[in-house]
C-alpha cells in the first residue's frame, strides 16, 4: 500500500512536469526569437551602411570621372570632336556648324551706328538710285529717294566662317550671316506716266540673308589685299510695307505691285550672288572679279496647258515672260494668246548664264488685260545646274503662287520647256565647209545631223551679219493605233479619226474613221515637207465621227526637236484633254541643212 502510494505520488509529479513543458518551450522560443531579430537587424543594419558607404564611394568617383570628362571635351575643339566619333554617333539635333559667333562684332556695331547712319545714308543714296532707274517698270516714270536714313537699330550678324572651297591660295572668302529688323526713314518720291507724283514711305523692313565677302587678290602692301567684292549670297527673307504720304497706294491700280516688284528685283539682281559689287583698296587691275558670262541658255517655250481661267466673262489671254535676271533688257516675253487655257507659242529665246551653278531661269504666266495691266496666273522656276551640258531637255513645270512661300497648293496649270545650256568653249563637231570660223547656235549645234546635205548663201558684205540655220526635210508620221479612247457615242464606243497638222505651214492630213471602236487601228503613214524644222510644230488631234457632226476627243502637241536629234523613233503619247487614252506613233526624219544670213544689229 505504502508502495502504491509512493507510485501514484511520482506519476502525479510527472503529470505535473509536462502539463508545464508547453509554456517553457514558448518562453524558450521567444527568448530565441528576440535574440535572433536583434542579430538580424544588427546584421542588416552593418549591411546597408556598408551598402551605402560602397554606393558613396562609387558615386563619388564617378561623378570624378564624370567631371574629368567633361572638362577634357570642354577643351576639344569642334575639328577634334568630329575626329573621334563618326557623325553616325550623334544624334539627327546635334549639327556642326562652320560659322562663329559675332556678338564682340554686333556690340561695337551698336556703339558706332549712329555715325554708320548717317556717313551710310548718302552713300546709299548715291548708288541704289540709279540701281532703281533701272528696274524701273513702264507703269512708272521715275524713282528718287527723298528721305534716306537707316534708323536706330543696327543690324545683327549672327555668323561667319570662311569658305576654303571658293578661297583659293591668292584670296579670302568669308560669308556672314545678318538679320536686320529695323526702323528706317525711307522716303520714295514716284513719278507715274500719268503724271502723278506719289510720296511712298518704306518701312517695317525685315532682312535675312548672307552675305559673302572676297578679299581678293593677296598682296605684299598693307592692307595685304587688293579689293574687296561683297554679295549677298543668299536672300532668307524680305518683307516691308509700303505707305503713301498722305493718300491710299491702292486708289492706283497696279502702282503698289510695281513699286513692291521694283525694289525686290532692284535687291535680287543688283546684289544678290552671282552678281557682285568690287570696291577697289590699291591700284590695280581687278577684271578677273567682275561677273563674266560663261555660256548661253536656248529656251523653247512650247506651250501650256489647264490654266487657271483669270476672266469672268470668256478664258484668260495668256502671256509668258521669262528671265534669268530681271533687268528690263534682258527678260523675254511672249506673244499673247487670245481666249485660251491651253496656249501653244512654240517660240524661241535666248539668255546668257553668268554661274550656272547658282541661277536660275524663272518664267511668269499672265492673263493680259489690255491697258488694265496683267494678273499673275502663276509662275515657276528651274535651277540650271539641272541641265545637261549639250543636251537638250524636255520638261514640264507645275506653274504656283509664289515661289518663294508655296503654300497655295492650288492647280495653276503647267508650262511646256524645252531647254539647251551651252557653255563657252565648248567645240562645236559641225563644220561649215564655205567658213572655218562658223559657228551654230547652240541648239543648232546640237540638231546636226551628220547625213545632213547642207547648202549655203552667199553672205552680205555689209552690216555685222549671223549666220542662222534653216533645218529643211520631210517628216513621216506613222499613225499605228489608239488604246482606251474615252467613249463618246450613246453605246460606249466612239468612231475616231486623226487629224495631223503643221502648225507653222498649216498642213493638215487625216486618217480614215475608225468605226464603233476604242482601240482603233489606223497604220496610215502621211509625208510631210517642212521648211524650217527649228520653228514648226506638229499638233495632232483626236477627233470623234457623226453623221452630223464631229466631237474632239484630245490633242498632242509636239515640236519637233525630239525627231531632229533621234532621226526615228516609236512611241506613246498620251492624249491631253481627254479622260484616258493615248496614241502610238512612228516619226521619221529626212533632213537638209540650208544656211542664210540675218542682221545681228
């Protein structure tokens, strides 16, 4: 019993002990967890400064390299830059520029430009007055300054540099780039045919440009150079406004346009490069700068087409005038079409070229009103250094409003050209076999033919005479086919013929009528004997059959250049007026040379 007792009293303790156990292993368990969070933030604390003492120090010695860096491509020089990386590295808003910055240049200019003012004023005068006299139109009689001052604010150049391609090893060309907004007093007194004295006042002039400067030829004599030519190479922008003193410039009708147009042109031309002004510094001969022709431009004005209708009642009368520069005495105009949106002039001119490289040839279409003046229809332009030396190019130019701000995206028309550009120097393969010193015209020149039989007239002794060519032979035209007339007749076919015409002689043959077809098939050939090849054009119609009357279909124009220097050839030609349509053709030249004299004077 006392055995059992002591059991049960030892099994109770035990009971006891691990009823408890739990608790101790809790206390146990937080005890370590505490122990071990401390650790863990320690750990995690001695991590990041360790962290963020490493980043410090990483940044800071990157921000060093940074610097060092910097500092190293401050001292390089643009030359130096472009040497070690390609430009494929840049990005497209990174650009070099050549030119240097001229505020040391603007800053002086603003000190001295009162007395710039007023020694410039007379100075101008003298010599843009005469400029003006000369570009001065028929509307007007005269141009004279009387006020001339350039106001208070001086111009501004924004950049220099120096062009080493156009220096050479005896000069200096420069080129400097000038803004000016200024506020001048600018005074025109403007005498009108009509015998109406008009005080205009210029103002709000706005100029952007380049000008280049030549320093030409390099001496051993202060101030080491010649003479200085200076031109404005390149017009950005030019605008003022014009003001009658007193009175409304509009109330004269054409006046304000004339002014406006007169003293752009007087800019355009008396200044701007390839013309350039000499102002000599020592003695001497400076020729080789002055501005010298370097070969002449032949110009066929064929025709145009679709032009803007200018009349209310009727369609426009259509004149063309065409310039490389716009002196008076050297633009070109063209015979007046009546009534007509579709001109064919089929007239010839010619221009000297002076730098082919920077000119261009600018031609003017307007409708004539008669003693009301003439209203601009459009206008296009060409630059000559497209052109092929001795080659003959055929071009159609989309006439616009204005070249300079083309933002008018209205159809005007087209013009038709054809251009030759032949410099001097340039030997010519043709030999007058009666004279060894004869040469042809340039487009002649390059319409010989070498199976050419040719037969010259005595010259005339007296009076300074031209030689000037007669391209005489026959043309065959081949009329093969036409593909996708237009329908015209009631059950969608048509019954087309074509009539063929010698514009100058006035010639005409046709083909048989095609009946109830669009793809007719003619393959008739008509001989034709044309007199002065140079000057005549061959003018083909599409023409639509009925019984009781017939309906144009379309027309092609062509002169005859192409066949003059191919001999033969088959092509093509699309049907101008028509919705579709073309015509395949054969032309075949035989020709005769037949040479006259006629009175350069």
């Amino acid at each position: 019993m006392q055995n059992f007792r002591l059991a049960s009293s030892l099994n109770d303790k035990i009971y006891f002990h691990l009823d408890s156990l739990p608790g101790v292993v809790t206390k146990l368990n937080k005890i370590m967890a505490f122990f071990f969070g401390v650790f863990l933030g320690v750990s995690i604390g001695i991590g990041l400064i360790i962290a963020f003492a490493r980043y410090g120090k990483i940044r800071s010695t990157r921000r060093t390299d940074l610097a060092r860096t910097i500092a190293a491509f401050a001292r390089l020089t643009v030359q130096d830059s472009r040497k070690i990386l390609p430009r494929q590295f840049y990005p497209p808003w990174v650009v070099f520029s050549q030119r240097q910055k001229l505020s040391w240049l603007n800053v002086q200019l603003e000190k001295i430009w009162p007395s710039v003012d007023e020694a410039a004023s007379e100075l101008i005068r003298a010599s843009v007055e005469p400029i003006l006299e000369q570009y001065t139109p028929a509307i007007l009689s005269s141009m004279k300054f009387d006020k001339l001052t350039l106001g208070t604010v001086a111009p501004q150049f924004t950049g220099i540099s120096i062009v080493e391609s156009e220096s050479g090893a005896d000069g200096i060309t420069m080129e400097m780039d000038m803004q000016w907004d200024g506020n001048p007093n600018i005074v025109l007194n403007i005498n009108t045919k009509l015998g109406v004295s008009l005080p205009v006042q210029v103002k709000d002039i706005g100029f952007t440009g380049v000008f280049r400067l030549i320093f030409k030829p390099l001496v051993a004599q202060f101030p080491c150079f010649g003479a200085v030519a200076y031109s404005l190479r390149e017009k950005r922008y030019l605008d003022f406004t014009l003001k009658v003193i007193g009175g409304d410039l509009s109330s004269i009708p054409g006046v304000s346009d004339a002014i406006e147009e007169t003293i752009r042109n007087a800019v355009e031309d008396s200044i701007t490069w390839p013309v350039r002004n000499i102002v000599p510094i020592l003695p001497g001969d400076y020729s080789g700068l002055e501005l010298k022709p370097v070969g002449t431009l032949d110009v066929k004005l064929v025709q145009a087409k679709e032009l803007t209708n200018k009349d209310i009642i009727g369609k426009s009368d259509p004149f063309a005038v065409l310039f490389i520069r716009p002196l008076p005495d050297k633009t070109k105009r063209s015979k007046t079409i009546d009534n007509q949106l579709n001109p064919i002039w089929n007239e010839n001119f010619e221009f000297i070229v002076e730098d082919v490289s920077t000119q261009h040839l600018t031609i003017k279409v307007f409708d004539d009103e008669g003693v009301q003046g003439a209203e601009l229809i459009g206008c296009a332009q060409l630059a000559l250094k497209e052109l092929e030396p001795g080659k003959v190019k055929d071009v159609w130019l989309k006439l616009v409003k204005d070249l300079l701000v083309q933002r008018d995206n209205k159809y005007r028309g087209q013009v038709q050209l054809e251009l030759l550009y032949n410099p001097y120097g340039t030997d010519s393969t043709f030999k007058n076999p009666f004279d060894a010193n004869f040469s042809l015209t340039s487009l002649e020149k390059a319409l010989k033919s070498p199976n050419s039989e040719t037969e010259a007239l005595a010259p005339e002794k007296a009076g300074q005479k031209k030689r000037e060519v007669i391209v005489r032979g026959v043309l065959s035209v081949l009329v093969i086919s036409g593909e996708n007339l237009p329908p015209v007749d009631f059950n969608g076919k048509a019954d087309p013929f074509v009539v063929l015409t010698m514009k100058k002689s006035e010639t005409k043959s046709k083909t048989r009528v095609a009946n109830e077809t669009l793809n007719p098939v003619w393959n008739q050939t008509f001989d034709f004997v044309v007199e002065d090849a140079l000057h005549e054009m061959l003018i083909i119609e599409v023409w639509d059959h009925d019984t009781f009357r017939k309906e144009k279909i379309g027309r092609i124009v062509m002169t005859l250049t192409r066949v003059l220097l191919e001999g033969e050839f088959q092509d093509n030609f699309t049907i101008d007026g028509a919705k579709s349509g073309n015509l395949h053709l054969h032309l075949k030249w035989s020709p005769q040379l037949v040479f006259r004299d006629r009175d350069t004077q």
